[in-house]
C-alpha cells in the first residue's frame, strides 16, 4: 500500500503530458517550377549516367 499511493500520483500527474495522436500531413501540390527543375535534374542525371557507362565501356 506504501508502493500504490506514489504510484497513482505519479500516474496522475503524467496523465496530462502525455502525447496527442499523431496527424498525417497533407502534402501540397508541385508548382510548375518545381516540376521543371525536377525535369532538368532528371535529364542531367540521365545524361551523366550516359557519360559513365560510356567511360566504363571504354576500359
């Protein structure tokens, strides 16, 4: 009985600071810049994996 008491206080005074539910966010939409330059990173990366096949094919 000694253990219960501080036990429950504990409990009780942990109750309020106990974590919320976690919400999702919902993303946003791309602008149409940020889908140009994910274009042109896309193409620079294809153009640079080209470049290596090619240095590797030449060994």
């Amino acid at each position: 009985m000694t253990r219960f008491i501080p036990a429950l206080s504990t409990l009780l005074a942990a109750a309020p600071a106990l974590a919320a539910g976690f919400e999702r966010p919902t993303p946003n939409a791309q602008s149409a810049t940020a889908e140009f330059w994910f274009a042109m990173a896309s193409l620079a990366f294809v153009a640079a994996l080209i470049a290596v096949a090619r240095l590797v094919a030449r060994r």
